[in-house]
C-alpha cells in the first residue's frame, strides 16, 4: 500500500507544479546548511529546508523565492521525560543562474501568497517552477511546517541557448586615483566569456581574464565620486550590487602654507591649506616626510623636518587620489642659522634659542656661532635652577647658576621682557608654569634678552 501511494504522488507532480526534468540545464534551488546554521543558531541533526519561488527579480533577473528552515533538538528534560525544541525561521532569497545564494534576509513573520504550483518563464525563456514530493501522505495534507513527509523545491531550467551574465561579487581595491591607472582585482562568476570590463560608463584601459571567478581590470580616467564596476558577455552585463562599487578619488589641491617659512633646524609647525585632505596618507617636504595631524578635509598641520641648510622645498599632499600639484603656494623656505639661530639679531648681540618647561628645566642652544669646525652651531646647555617671577608686565628669567663649558653663550642674571613687547614684527606672549615655551632670543652683552620669534604650546 506503501509503495502504490508513492508511484500515484509522483504522478501527481504535473497537478503541482509539472516535470521536475526539463529542456536545458536543472538547477534545484536552495540554501547551504552553513547558511542555514547561522540563522537558526541549531543545528540538531541536520537541517530541513522548504523552498518556494516567488518569481524573478525585475532589476537583476535573477530567481527569488522564500525559503523555511527548521531544525528540532530533543533532550531529557528537568523532572525526566524527553522534549523537543524545534527552531524555525523564514529567509527570503535570490539566487543567480547558477544557483548560488545572492542574497537573504531573515523574515519577521511568515510569508503571504506562496504559490506551491508557481510556474514562471522570463523573457530569456528560463523556467522556475515550485514542486511538491509528498510521501506516505496526501499533497492535499502537506504544509511547510510537516518536513517529514512533505517537501517544497524550487527548480529552474535554463533555456538550451541561454548564457548566463556575469555576476561580481567583490572587488579590490576599491578606490584609487581620478587619474586611472589603478588594478583592481574582480571576484565572481561566469567571467570566461568575459568581452568587456566597465567603471560606471566608460570601459576599463585594459583587463585581464584569469579564470571562470576572477579577472583583473586597470581603471581608467574618470571624475571623482563612485560608480558601478560591470563585466560583461554574451549574456549581457553582471547587475549592479553594493560590491561592485569602485570611487574615484580627485587629487589634493594644496592652497597655502603658514608660515612659509623656518629655520633649517626644523621643527616648525605649518598649517597647510587646501582640499581633500580628510585620507591622507602622507606630507613631505622636498623628499623628506614629515609627522602630520589631518586637521579636516581642508586643513593638515605637519613639522618640517630638519636639513643641511638653507634652501626651499616643494611641500605635497599624498593620498590615494595622488599627489598634490606644484604651485607656487607649495614652497616652505628653510632660513640660514645665524649664530646658531634663524633670522637675525643686531651686530652687538648674540642669538640664542631658548626650549623647556616653565618652571622647571630649561635648555639653552644653537647659541654659538658657525664655523669651519662647527657646521651647525649646536651647542646644548641645561640650565638648571632657573626660577620665574613677574614683576609688573615684565617676566624675569633669573639664571641661578652657572656651568663651565659655555662657550660663546651669555650667562648671569638675564631678564626675558615677554610681556607685550613687539620686536621684528611680533608680539611676545607668556605662558604660565608647567607649559612648554620656545623662543629665539638676541643675548645682548649686559644680559638683557628680547623675544625675536617663537610660541607657546600647552600639553
């Protein structure tokens, strides 16, 4: 009785659904168990899946339907006796040509309007028909719910001449210069017959097919902002997803630096002017890189390193875009160290740079003059002991004591008149104590000091 319930249902197959065995190439739609493991979060002896088409996507053409995975988990229970746990969701899918899963999301409740004699052709002439295989019961007793005599597939037949289009499923890098040039390796399938590569409107400069998955493009020019990368065949073009997408990224403009200039020491601080900025991935100055802080999109603060001596040097922005254009806005000047300092202090005095924590240790250098012997003027003093008191609007840096080896530099008592004095252009500040302080100063010969150039920095 067994056996003749069976070769009766079978028959009844064209009532739900037709020949599960057509013209051209069958494909049975549906999930993989990882897949499904990864939604459910059970897997207790295996996986039950019921597949129905809903019908072909109008944007990509590809197959979609919903799918119901169930999984039961038994065990004794607390008190004895055994239980079942049954897990269940529904996912709504597409898939390509091939078969292969597209996408899926999780359903929050069960689907309306499931048609288990759905029977579907697309303008390309490809099959997508639902089938039901009941066994030991009735199909008029069959539900998605009863995955024990009951299953629902999905079958589609590709039309004998038909040729599947291309399908990306990743691309990298994503990004590069508006200039083209860059390689982009595609992932994905059905590239053997791949006859074109395209970056939104324009085709690739050149590609190459590696195998039936994978090829590798070089982009071409293009204007800044995103587009679509497509492979195309015979069977068309591959449909736009959210992996395909590949950004053209315009140079940086660099607009103006502040200041222009510095001492060949380095270390000053240039705030740089311009656009897109917000990825940079480097500033040099000449062929020298310097430690930057991307401000915003618009602004970078970098250090300029330090060099031999005097000259200028070309300052660029570099980020996946390229390279800033030279321009006459681009050019920092390294100042000539005059007696182991930048600029210049009167003929009767002498210059000195003065760095430290106020308050505390401060050092006294670049004081000595060059020479033959001594190119760079270096000379590094720590002047310990040092105390601040203010007096009026005058600061007064007292040197406490003295040690030997100081060379051409001043010591003794020494004021620094930081408090609103404007000399060569500038107006001094003050910093209170625990701050950070650079300053060049001109050492006149009774000790008096004044402010030439420098800031402050708070940490």
């Amino acid at each position: 009785m067994i056996a003749t319930w069976k070769i009766s249902l079978f028959g009844a197959l064209a009532l739900l659904g037709g020949s599960v065995t057509l013209a051209g190439a069958t494909t049975s739609l549906q999930m993989s168990w990882a897949d499904a493991f990864a939604i459910l979060g059970h897997s207790c002896g295996g996986i039950q899946e019921q597949v129905l088409a809903t019908g072909f996507d109008a944007t990509t053409g590809y197959p979609t339907g919903d799918v119901y995975l169930q999984t039961r988990c038994g065990g004794s229970g607390r008190g004895g006796g055994y239980h079942t746990t049954t897990y269940s969701r529904w996912v709504g899918v597409t898939w390509d040509f091939t078969g292969a899963v597209v996408a899926s999301s999780v359903l929050d409740a069960a689907p309306g309007g499931l048609d288990p004699t759905l029977s579907l052709v697309d303008g390309s002439g490809n099959e997508l028909q639902n089938a039901l295989t009941a066994t030991n019961v009735l199909p008029s007793a069959c539900s998605v719910g009863n995955t024990t005599y009951c299953t629902y597939r999905v079958y589609l037949t590709l039309a004998p001449d038909f040729v599947p289009p291309p399908r990306i499923t990743a691309v990298s890098p994503t990004s590069g210069p508006a200039s083209g040039g860059t390689s982009v390796a595609i992932t994905g399938t059905g590239f053997t017959g791949a006859t074109a590569v395209m970056f939104g409107t324009t085709p690739a400069q050149s590609f190459t097919v590696n195998d039936d998955r994978s090829l590798t493009a070089t982009a071409p020019p293009g204007d800044a902002g995103t587009v679509d990368v497509t492979v195309v065949d015979a069977g068309g073009s591959s449909a736009p997803v959210d992996v395909d997408r590949f950004t053209f990224v315009a140079a940086p403009v660099l607009a103006g630096l502040s200041p222009s200039s510095g001492p060949v020491s380095g270390g000053t601080d240039v705030t740089i002017t311009g656009s897109g900025f917000t990825d940079a991935i480097a500033v040099d100055f000449g062929d020298t890189p310097a430690p930057f802080v991307v401000v915003d999109d618009s602004s970078i603060v970098a250090t300029t390193p330090g060099i031999e001596q005097p000259d200028t040097a070309r300052v660029r922005v570099v980020t996946v875009g390229g390279t800033s254009a030279a321009s006459a806005a681009d050019i920092f000047t390294y100042e000539a160290v005059v007696g182991g300092c930048s600029g210049s202090c009167p003929a009767s005095v002498r210059c000195a740079h003065l760095r430290g924590v106020l308050g505390g240790s401060l050092v006294l250098s670049r004081c000595k003059p060059k020479s033959a012997v001594n190119k760079h003027g270096d000379l590094a003093l720590d002047l310990s002991g040092i105390t601040w008191r203010e007096s009026g609007e005058t600061t007064l840096l007292q040197v406490l004591s003295s040690s030997p080896g100081q060379g051409a530099c001043k010591t003794g008592s020494i004021e620094l008149d930081v408090a609103g004095s404007t000399v060569a252009g500038g107006t001094s500040t003050y910093a209170p104590d625990g701050e950070s302080v650079s300053a060049q100063l001109c050492v006149a010969p009774g000790g008096k000091v004044k402010l030439v150039h420098g800031s402050t920095f708070a940490f």
